[in-house]
C-alpha cells in the first residue's frame, strides 16, 4: 500500500479498510488484524492507525470486543452503504474529469455507452 | 503533572563562543514518533546531545520526565552516541556486556530479538561492521532500553534501502505505547508515514513544530512543507 503524502495517513488507512471491507476480502463479523500488524503492514505508525479504528467505531462499520480486538460490523445494510458510498466517490471522480473535457450530462452518458459498446468488442 | 516527556524552555549553547542554538523551545507528548528535521549543521545533532546530557554547559532547562537533573534525565533516556566511545577492535558481545553494566533498565532478552531480527553476529568487531550494520546495532543497543524517551540521530544516513526497512519496522514494532521517539535526518521521505509530528531546526532554532496531519490537512506532502521552510536559503 502506497500512501499519498499530502492527506492525513489516518484517513487513507480508514478507505483501504472501507474498501477491503466492500470487496468482501474482510467479511461481516470478521475479525480484522491487529493495530500492531496492521501498522507494519501499512510501515504507519501504531498511533495513526489507532486513530483510523477508532473513526471507524464511531462511524459503527467496526465494533471493538474488549481484550478481542476489532470486528467488522455485521450490519449488511451498512456495508452495503460503505459498498455504495466508495462507488459515489469513484464516480464523482469521474464525472469531474470528464466535465473538465467537455462532455457533460446526456453527452457523457452517450459517451459512456458507446465506449461500453466498443469496449465489449474487444474483449470478445 | 503534564504528559511532557521532554520539556525545554529557553535554551542556548555555544561552542567556542559560536552561537549553536539560540532561543530554543520544545514541548513533546509521551507516545509520539517526532521527526527533528534540518540541513547538515543546523544544530539538530547538538540539541540531542544537550537533551541527553552528553553536551554540557548550555543555558536554559531541559526536562525529561520532569527532572532537569543530567544523571536522572540520562536514567529516563535511551541515545546511543553513534558507538564514539568503544574501540573498533572489540566484539558486539562486548558492547552489549558494558550496556548491561551501564543501564539498570537494559533488557538482554529484548537485545537478543532485536539481534535476532537485525542478523547481527555477536562475534563481530565494530571494525567489520558496515554502515547499516553500525546503524541497526546502535538501533537495538537503544531500544533494549526500557526509557520513555528514545533519541536516534540520523539513523538512515548512508544505508541501503532494505537495512532502512528493518529499522523502520523495529521502530514500529518495539516502540511502547507511551515512549516517545524524536528521529533526527535531514530527508524525510524514508519515515513520513511514521511521523505524529516534525520539528523543523533552522538559523539555529526551532523553526516549528507541526502534526503531520496539519501538514497534510492542507494538502502539502512533509517535504513540500519542509522544502518550503528552506526554500529562500538558495538564491
């Protein structure tokens, strides 16, 4: 995992854990590293993942089991939610790019839909 | 009682009448990871060895754990003075013999993980070592220590890439939750993601004292916001 040096390290640990937990590598109810194991993985500091957990508990996608460590939530609907709010933010992404080529609204749609077409062929 | 580990008011020292440090201040929470970052010469080498009580004669006080006193403040602190002391004819063993003798808090199970981890030979003499070894040695002979305050001075200087990895790791992996770290280097891209907070030394200060989530909160990288610090020095 490379991390980008100008957004705080806490936040970037918080998404790759969001998106390990929305592509079902960590699964509900799951129990998920150690804050030591995590922080060598990751080359961050104990602290700074500590703080990513702990937003995590307060936003209840993690739950924290006294003396266990820390689980996945095993509410669906909320990590569907995370599921949906990462797919938001790629596409938010996307659409600011495309905005700054031109192509908006209707034209962007068409434009992703020929691409699509395209796309399928080649695959074929 | 403050959760200062290392507090310091007002200091100056000079060197054959050459101001070396002037007017410095510095406060620093238990549990941190502090970079001390400047350019070769700005004092950051001399300020260690103040805070450890091996430079003597400055004016100002300097508190670790809440004593000003050298030989208590040396007790409560781990810094390995880049090994000057010992002849390179002797053996690691031997080093390690007299840092048993030396510190009351010197744990040899713990020496012996790290050895193990650094795959350092005992046998060896300081002769034999190569820069990265000399630098993971003096890394183990310092965390070994049981101390609320570590002080590692340019611990990457000059090593390669995979010697720095192991040393970033053992950082991450014995350092205690409540001690607090201050890595003195004048490059700070091998250790930002490690980084709780930075202290810039410059024209013989402290320049500033940042989290590094300030830093990122404004959407600067450690480095622009340090190189930043220093950029009018070129023309």
């Amino acid at each position: 995992m490379e991390f980008k040096d100008n957004i705080p390290i806490y936040l970037q640990i918080e998404q790759y854990l969001y998106r390990k937990i929305a592509l079902g590598e960590l699964k509900a109810g799951e129990k998920i590293p150690s804050v030591r194991k995590l922080a060598l993985e990751l080359t961050v500091n104990v602290n700074t993942v500590q703080r990513a957990l702990q937003q995590m508990n307060d936003r209840g996608i993690l739950y924290t089991k006294r003396g266990e460590g820390n689980f996945v939530t095993e509410d669906t609907e909320l990590i569907n939610q995370t599921k949906q709010d990462l797919i938001d933010n790629e596409l938010e992404n996307f659409v600011q790019s495309m905005e700054k080529l031109g192509a908006e609204g209707d034209s962007l749609v068409s434009i992703l839909d020929d691409y699509l077409r395209r796309r399928g062929k080649e695959d074929e | 009682m403050s959760d200062n580990v290392l507090a310091i008011k007002d200091l100056s020292y000079k060197k054959n009448q050459k101001t070396i440090l002037h007017d410095v201040n510095l406060n620093l929470d238990q549990g941190k990871i502090v970079a001390l970052l400047g350019e070769n010469g700005a004092g950051k080498t001399t300020l260690m060895r103040i805070i450890a009580g091996v430079a003597k004669n400055y004016k100002g006080e300097v508190e670790v754990d809440g004593t000003t006193k050298e030989a208590d403040r040396k007790a409560k602190l781990s810094f390995t003075d880049g090994l000057s002391g010992f002849s390179d004819s002797i053996k690691i063993q031997e080093v390690v013999d007299f840092y048993i003798n030396i510190f009351n808090d010197f744990d040899e199970n713990e020496f012996e993980e790290l050895r193990k981890f650094m795959k350092l030979d005992p046998e060896m003499k300081l002769s034999q070592l190569s820069r990265g070894m000399r630098e993971k040695l003096i890394i183990a002979l310092t965390f070994s220590r049981k101390a609320d305050l570590y002080l590692l001075d340019e611990p990457f200087g000059g090593i390669d890439a995979m010697a720095r990895k192991k040393i970033i790791n053992s950082i991450i992996m014995w350092k205690d939750e409540k001690a607090t770290i201050l890595i003195s280097d004048h490059f700070v891209n091998e250790i930002s993601t490690l980084l709780d907070e930075v202290v810039v030394v410059k024209n013989d200060t402290i320049l500033e004292h940042k989290t590094a989530d300030e830093i990122r909160e404004n959407h600067k990288s450690i480095e622009e916001y340090y190189e930043g610090l220093y950029e009018d020095d070129d023309e």
